[in-house]
C-alpha cells in the first residue's frame, strides 16, 4: 500500500535537485510512491498531513559500501588496533563460523541501524557463503526492515594455500561463483525504476580473486546488465601487492580487466593518484568513500576534493561494523566534511556539499536516477530531522545539519512507506532483533 500524504510547512526543504533549491515553510505531495509536488502552499483532498514543523526534510539517504554480516563482529579485541590485512586475517576465522541466521539477522541489525540515520538505500558487499549462507538472506532481512538494497553478490577464489589472504575454507569454485551470480541476478534483480531489489557482481579484491574472475565478472555482470563493484587501491599495503602481484598501480589494473565505466564503482580508493583520478573521471567510474573505515584501519585520507572536482562520481559509504564500527550514514557524511577540511583546508568541503555526497551522489554512483532527490517524479525516499531539539539548539542555520545535528532521523519514508516513525523503526520490532543477535554473538565468542 502507498498512502498519499502531504509532508507541510517544513522548516526547510532541502530539495538536491538540479538547482539544488532550498525552500522555506514548504511542502511535499506524495502519492503512489512517488514525488508528485514540491513547494508551498500544497492541497490535496486524499492526503494525510504530516507536520514538517520544527524539521529539515532531505532525500533519504544513500550507502554505497556495507558489509552487513559484520554487525556480529564489532570491536573485536584482537583485530582493534590491526591494519587491514592483519585485521582481515584475524577476523576470517570467525566468520567461517557463520550461517544463514547469522547473515539474516545481522544484516536486520545494520539495516535498522541504517535507516534509523536516515539511509533509504544501501549496497551491500557480501563476499562470503559459510555453513549454507546465501544472499538470498541479506535480501530477505532487507524487505523486512522496508529499505531498498543494492545487494552484492561477492566473492573470494584465491586460499592461502594459492598465496592468497582468505582461509581455503572461506573460498569457492569460480564456475560456482559465476553460476550463483546468474542464479540471484536472475531471481532478484529488479531493473525497474523504484526497485526496492536490484544485484550487482562483486569479486572481493585483487588479493582475494584471480584475474580471470575479475574479468569473467565482468563480462557476465555486462551481458546481464547489472552494475559491479569491488575493493580498490584502499591502503599502502593495497598498493604495494598490486605493484608486485600485476606490475601496476590498482587503477590500471581495474582498467585492463574492464572494471572501469559508469557501470563499475570501487570502494575506498584512498590511494588513487592523478593519473587514476583522471582515469575514473573519463571513464565516469564510481568510487564510494568510507571516511570512518578509513581512519579506523589507519588507511588514510581519500582525495575526494581531487575526485569531485575532476568529476569522478562520489558517495559515500559506512563500510562494515567491523571496521566503523557503526552504521550510522548521517555521522559518516559529517566525518567526510570533516577528513576533507583537516587533509586541505577548511573551505574544500562544505555541510551541504557532504550531504549531497549521501544523497544524489550516492544515487548517481549506484545507477538511480529514479532517486537522491526531492523533486517531482522521483521516488518518495524522504527523511525528516528534527531541529528542535538539544542538538540543533542555538543553531543559526539549522539546514547545514552536518554541523549541529541531529545525528538520528525522526521520520523516513521509502517509497512511500513509513520505516522510522517519531525516531523508531516502525517495521519490526527491533529489540527482539537485538535480542537475537546477541544470543547469536555470544555463540561465536564462546565457540
């Protein structure tokens, strides 16, 4: 059911679209799921009314890199203060451990904790299928939680005993990667305008996959029109084995296999240098930025001010709760705001043009023109923040919300449909949820 409502008199409207208008004490139809008017002064017999008083109203959020089974493993002892591939190797034996109900329910966790920062859209990388593990469970935790889902069909073909980084036992076949990437394409992929489910083709990194399935991938992921995605060029250490391992720097290699293009978008690229930058620029490649993975993991600061201003696509990403350790998308634009100001100065990025980094720039590098705006025709993914509270309290320009709160959102709608309703999820009940997550937690800390 798609209800047909009214959001009125918002204190501000911050639309994203192309003009990028900000309106004062307006308003927002809404009816059947889609964006039917946007301005003052709006009446409609059929609608409800929502009051926008004492809010600032966006277009809900977008997440370009998750890893949504990883809301199991947070602050880790043993992997908090590691590197990346220390830390990957750490980590991988416990989630050799999981299972479907582990990968469900995490991912019910992160996505609640998603919209709850006001995210309406997220990708997920989920790159690997112990115990009986499938997609099929992220996707299914997503429709209940009622957010749209980028889901990434990963994977890792190359063990430790081939000189890769993964445990044998966490790696598969590549024709059996390659055949349930047909299968799940197949079932889920929705290539309509307001699909709440679309696939795209994720081979995990170049240290964990041959050349041959990067570009099998991508051959198969364009014959079946869906997008791909990968890690790249995300720390030294990253840098350094694609030096020895392929006698070039990450974004070559990406180019020669085909992993360039409006297609393809690329996770952290933190290491990019200008010859890269200018490549992804041309070729209209994607990168999503994930600003607190980065400063966790001690990668570095990406040049996302580089990027932007070459035209690169940007958006934003939480990455996994292992590495954030939160799913918090608000938080993750403001970090960007902040990494980009203290790496080059306080004037290269602003609160608004990180917000529209988590919004239309998240939906332009996931391939949604459908979405990231409020503006007529686009779908209904809208979050209202309220402003009248202590955080916002004393502000002068409570629309630059990256720099005074509030850091939850009060109302989300997607498509249409209430998600969050006055700060709490209004589509399962979450402390059941918890509940379950943390008897399965306490299964994997006591194995």
């Amino acid at each position: 059911m798609h209800p047909c409502f009214i959001i009125r008199n918002a204190d501000t409207i911050l639309t994203m679209d192309d003009a990028r208008r900000e309106i004062k004490g307006g308003d927002i139809l809404v009816r059947d799921g889609v964006i039917e008017a946007v301005g003052r002064g709006l009446y409609d017999d059929d609608a409800q009314i929502v009051d926008g008083r004492g809010t600032v109203v966006t277009p809900g959020l977008v997440n370009t890199h998750h890893h949504l089974y990883q809301t199991m493993t947070r602050a880790v002892p043993a992997a908090q203060n590691a590197l990346l591939f220390g830390w990957l190797q750490t980590l991988y034996p416990i989630w050799a451990k999981f299972g479907p109900d582990h990968m469900r329910i995490s991912a019910m966790v992160g996505l609640a904790e998603l919209a709850l920062s006001g995210c309406s859209m997220t990708s997920d990388h989920l790159y690997l299928y112990p115990n009986g593990a499938r997609l099929d469970d992220t996707i299914d935790a997503a429709r209940m939680i009622g957010v749209r889902l980028h889901a990434t069909r990963g994977a890792m073909s190359i063990g430790e005993s081939a000189g890769g980084l993964p445990p044998d036992s966490l790696v598969e076949r590549e024709a059996d990667i390659l055949n349930d990437c047909i299968r799940v394409i197949d079932t889920f992929h929705d290539a309509r305008d307001g699909a709440m489910v679309r696939v795209a083709v994720a081979p995990c990194s170049p240290f964990s996959v041959s050349r041959e399935l990067m570009r099998d991938a991508a051959i198969l992921a364009r014959d079946k029109g869906v997008m791909m995605h990968t890690h790249l060029a995300e720390n030294d250490e990253d840098i350094a084995y694609s030096l020895e391992k392929f006698g070039c720097r990450p974004g070559q290699y990406a180019e020669s296999l085909g992993w360039t293009g409006p297609d393809v978008w690329h996770a952290h690229c933190v290491k990019l240098d200008a010859q890269e930058i200018e490549l992804f620029a041309k070729s209209k490649t994607g990168v999503a930025h994930c600003p607190c993975s980065n400063c966790r993991l001690g990668s570095g600061i990406a040049p996302v001010r580089a990027m932007r201003d070459a035209g690169v696509p940007v958006g934003l990403g939480v990455d996994g709760s292992a590495s954030n350790d939160g799913s918090n998308l608000i938080l993750e634009a403001r970090q960007s705001m902040l990494l980009q100001r203290v790496a080059f100065g306080a004037d290269k990025m602003s609160a608004r043009e990180a917000l529209e980094l988590a919004t239309r720039g998240g939906a332009e590098v996931l391939g949604r023109d459908d979405l990231g705006q409020l503006a007529v025709g686009k779908r209904a993914d809208i979050a209202m923040w309220d402003v009248s509270d202590i955080e916002s309290a004393g502000s002068w320009d409570p629309a630059a919300l990256l720099l005074a709160g509030p850091t939850q959102v009060k109302e989300l709608f997607v498509e249409g449909r209430h998600v969050v309703a006055d700060g709490w999820l209004a589509t399962v009940h979450l402390p059941e949820v918890l509940r379950q997550q943390a008897t399965l937690v306490d299964g994997l800390m006591n194995s």
